[in-house]
C-alpha cells in the first residue's frame, strides 16, 4: 500500500489521531461526491415532504437551472464530449426522472396515498 506524508496543521492531526486505522476510509468517503449538487436533492425532497396534490404532483418538474445543465449535458453527450463525472451527473437525472414518472403514474403508492 502507498504511503502519503501530509504536513497538517496541529488540531487537524490531534484529530486524525483520534479515528486511527479508520483514516484510509474516512478519505476514500471524503472523495465521493454525489453526482448532483445538494440543492437538487433538497428541491426533489422538500417537494416529498409538503404532501403535494395530485395537480401539483402532475404540474412538478425541474428547475429552469436543472434544465439548462440537463440540456448542456446531452449536447456534450451527442458531441461525443461527456467526462466520466458528467456521465454520473447524466445518469442521476435520469434515476430522477425514471422516479418522477413512475411518481406521476402513481406507481409510488406509499408516497402518492397521502395526497389521494
């Protein structure tokens, strides 16, 4: 296994002594990042959580932000220009959109119920 020597501040490495062998971990899960912006998830998941009506469930969709960046991101795709993170962007909006559909059809009864 490589080796790394970091010079880091003091606090930091009383810190890191305190989780030990869990080091190697705690990196490898600092460098994953989800493929999509936290604010995304958060609009997706406050609409969740407000009860939405079968009109607004129906009227729901993304924002003009998200469908900017979507449109961007199938043009690089066509063009053959689409980076590996770009490629997991791309495909969360998919995941996305694959649920929202199957939300709109009703085929989410334990979140569709509630606003029946």
């Amino acid at each position: 296994m490589p080796k790394i020597t970091l010079e880091i501040p003091e606090e930091l490495s009383d810190q890191l002594a305190q989780v030990g062998d869990r080091l190697p971990e705690l990196l490898a899960l600092s460098l994953q990042q989800p493929a999509l912006p936290a604010h995304i998830y958060r609009y997706i998941l406050n609409f969740l959580a407000s009860n939405p009506t079968e009109e607004q469930i129906a009227a729901f969709g993304p924002t003009p932000e998200m469908q900017e960046r979507l449109r961007t991101l199938l043009a690089r795709e066509r063009a053959g220009e689409l980076t590996a993170a770009e490629r997991l962007e791309l495909d969360e909006y998919e995941r996305i959109e694959h649920l929202v559909i199957m939300l709109k059809a009703g085929n989410l009864p334990n979140l569709t119920r509630a606003s029946a």
